[in-house]
C-alpha cells in the first residue's frame, strides 16, 4: 500500500501564481511540495507570453530591416533565418528554465515532475515522469493546472492537426500561407509576426470585427494596420468544414456575408479561445466545483468550494494573464495570512502585442454603455505626439474616458507606439484615484510618449463642482 506524504501546502502546477505560493511558503518555513506534469514555470516562460514576445520582436526587426532605407541605412538583400529566430528564443527559454529550477532549489520546495489526480479531498497520486507513484497530501491545497488552446468542434479540422500558439511558436520556417482563425490577441500577434517573416497570411474571425471586445474605432485600426501589411482578413466567416493537413495543404470552407467561400492555405493556426485543464483530474472526488465552461468555482478570496483548497489563474477564470495570476498569488497569501485583499474591482491592464502595440486599462466606450455609465472623451491621433515622428511611427490614436460628474479616469486606450508605457502612467493615476488634471497639468520629459498626455487632455474642462 502506497504510504500518503503529508505537507502543509500542495501546489497542483507550477504556472505564475503556483509557484509563487510554493516559494513564498516554503521560505515561510512551510514544507511544500509542487507537482508538475511538464513545463517547470508554466506556460508563460515556456510557450506563451516571453517566447511569444520574443519570436513577435525578431518579426519586428524583419520590418525595420526591410525598409532600413527609410532611416538611412543601406543595407543588401533581408532574408528571415527562421532557425536562427528560434535559437534566440529557445536561449531565452532555457535560461528562464535554469533561473526556475534554481528558485526551486533554493527555496527547498519539493519539485515532483508527474501527473498529479485527486484521488481524495486534499490528496493525489502522481505518476511520476520516470516511473512509480507518490501518494501527497496537503493541509492546504493550491490548484494551478492553466488552460489549453481550444480546438473548436469543426468538421474535419482536428485531423487536419492544425497548430496552437504552442507549435507556432516553434517552426523553424515561414509558412508559404498561414490561415489563422480567430481574430483575438493570440491570432492577431501571431498573424502579422507571419506576415513580417515572409508569409502569405489570411485572417478568418467568426465576428464582426477583429478583437471583438474593443471599440469598434480599434477594430478598425486593426483592420487598417493588417491590410497595410498585406494580411487578408475575413469578418463574419464560419468555418463549416476543414480538409487536407496542416504543413502540407488545407481547406477551408466558410460561410460567409456574401456566402459560401473556400480558401487554401499550407498551414493553419487555431486560435479560437481557451479551455481549463480542469477534467479528468479526479476534482470530483476533491469536493471542487466547477461552472459550467469547467473553470472552478471560487470566491473573492479564490478559495473553491473544498475546505482548505484554493485555485489561481486560468483554471480559477482569472482574466488570462500572467500578471493576473501573480496577484491571484498576492491574494491567496494575504489571505492565508489573515488579511484582507480580494480580486474585487481589480484594475486589470492589458496589452496586444501587434505593431504598434494596443494597450488598454479600465473601460472601453462599449462597457462604458454597456454600464450606463456617463463619460467624457478626449481622443487625439498618435501623430500629435512628437515622440511618434522621431521614430516614424505615428499610426493610431489614444482616447481617455473621464467621468462627467466628477474628474475621475474611467478608462485609457492606445493604439500606437510606446503605448504599453503611456497605458501605465494613466493605470498608476488610477490606481492612485488621481483626477485627469494631474496628469494634465504634470511636467513630463519631451520627447517621450508620456508628454502626449498632456496634448491630449489639454482640453478638457474640469468637471463643475
């Protein structure tokens, strides 16, 4: 009979805020075991933010590269090393792996590399990568177990072994014509890294607009940067049914506004959403709830319906990302600490990484209506921010909501250069329940992005009081 293990904290994945919660416990002086069944730090390091961020910037040095005389370099014939590309990024990953695994050692948590399934609440039998079994229990449970990229249930397309992000990011070619479907951040970055490399690229998104959960002057904005880069997109188009093979040749058959509509491709991208690694793990027997899309089920404090048993990130349906896991970390601590913080009214930043960059904090005009909720706009192109001409990079425009009756920031949206930094300026005026009139009237060093915050606002009467 297998003996159980028992320690005071459990983690079920090694994802952003799993980990976190195994270090910080353990140097706490906690005993705590980590079970992972295959990427030591979770995705983020390995197949998804940093690689991604990574693989999108040697796409922008193609574009720099190919119109070098622009700036006054002269330069020969631009070729992609698409190997070289991934080196670079597979260094990356290996050292980020190394800094892990150090983490691990020096914090004393027990690392178990395994498949880990609830056979009891608070307990699991892990088949180990290499070989046997261990049976753990844990006086506290943390599940961490991330999500996967969904295939949708499209005739013919799960045998046409189409790519996620996770093989995208790991070709060591240029697609001759990627067809990517979904027009999300993970499509949208992805499609025009392709587009950068040398790729014919097509875009089909089942909605009416590229990222679908912005305003419709940002979709448009989209629209426009991926036609100027000679990216195809299709709106309103459902993929019926797939044929052929992923790396050799496919099709796709849509339906679409205008009607029924093939389109072929060599290789096709699936980025159609997310769906929990949360079955078939035994969370029955654990007394975990689920909803019904198969995220658990917890409260503010992400704690699930099992005593003593919490669940962070992705699976607990936090909004996906990484720094939102980290402060899932920073909640559940606090809260085995006896304190007070909660994921109640987060303010949750956001950023696309498409060239120039989408960022966002707060509320679009479309929530905005949605809540009923009175604004004022003060809208301004990319252009009048002189930080854009020193770089030749003046698409896009930025916008602030502000509230009509007081002059609280609502939200803040950009679509531009250096627009994830303006995007933090505002987000750290918010958090600080700053008035507009702050960052209005604030002396910012010229030339940076920040200074066009001042041109922007520059405008707007303070609310009457």
């Amino acid at each position: 009979m297998t003996v159980t293990e028992h320690y005071d904290v459990l983690v079920i994945g090694s994802g952003e805020a799993g980990k976190y919660l195994a270090w910080t416990s353990s140097k706490e002086g906690h005993r705590t075991a980590l079970v992972e069944r295959r990427m030591v730090g979770g995705s983020c390091p390995n197949v998804a933010c940093l690689p991604s961020k990574n693989i999108i910037h040697s796409a922008k040095i193609a574009s720099f590269a190919g119109r070098a005389a622009t700036f006054g370099i002269r330069t020969g014939p631009v070729t992609v090393d698409m190997p070289t590309v991934q080196h670079r990024k597979r260094t990356m990953v290996d050292d980020l792996i190394k800094v892990h695994l150090a983490r691990f050692e020096t914090t004393g948590v027990d690392l178990i590399m395994g498949e880990a399934r609830f056979v009891a609440p608070k307990t699991v039998a892990v088949d180990l990568r290499g070989g046997g079994m261990r049976r753990l229990a844990g006086e506290r449970v943390v599940l961490s177990v991330g999500t996967r990229a969904t295939i949708p249930d499209v005739p013919g397309l799960a045998d046409a072994r189409p790519m996620t992000h996770v093989e995208a990011l790991d070709l060591e070619r240029a697609p001759e014509h990627l067809i990517v479907v979904g027009g999300g951040y993970v499509g949208l970055e992805l499609a025009q890294a392709a587009r950068r490399f040398g790729s014919q690229v097509t875009v089909i998104e089942r909605g009416g607009q590229l990222a679908g959960r912005e305003d419709p002057d940002v979709a448009s904005a989209l629209f426009e940067l991926f036609r100027d880069e000679n990216i195809e997109v299709l709106l309103s188009a459902l993929v019926r049914r797939v044929d052929g093979r992923s790396g050799k040749r496919v099709r796709l058959h849509l339906e679409t506004a205008g009607g029924e509509r093939a389109i072929e491709g060599t290789d096709l991208l699936v980025a159609a959403g997310r769906t929990p690694n949360t079955d078939g793990i035994g969370l029955e027997l654990a007394g975990i709830e689920l909803d019904e899309r198969g995220y658990a089920v917890v409260g503010d404090r992400l704690e699930t319906t099992a005593p003593g048993v919490w669940a962070v990130g992705d699976c607990a349906g936090s909004p996906q990302f990484t720094h939102v896991a980290y402060d899932d970390f920073r909640v559940v601590h606090d809260s085995l600490k006896g304190g007070d913080r909660t994921t109640r009214d987060r303010l949750v930043p956001f950023c696309m990484f498409t060239d120039p960059i989408l960022a966002r904090v707060g509320l679009n005009e479309s929530e905005a209506k949605a809540r009923g909720v009175s604004y004022r706009l003060a809208t301004m192109p990319m252009s009048a921010v002189l930080r854009t001409r020193t770089l030749s990079e003046p698409r896009g425009f930025m916008k602030m909501l502000i509230d009509t009756d007081s002059d609280h920031i609502l939200g803040f949206t950009v679509f531009g250069a250096e627009g994830s930094e303006l995007m933090v300026t505002v987000q750290t005026a918010m958090l600080g329940q700053l008035p507009f009139t702050v960052l209005r009237d604030a002396l910012f060093t010229h030339p940076t992005a920040a200074e066009g915050l001042t041109v922007l606002l520059a405008n707007v009467a303070t609310a009457a009081h």
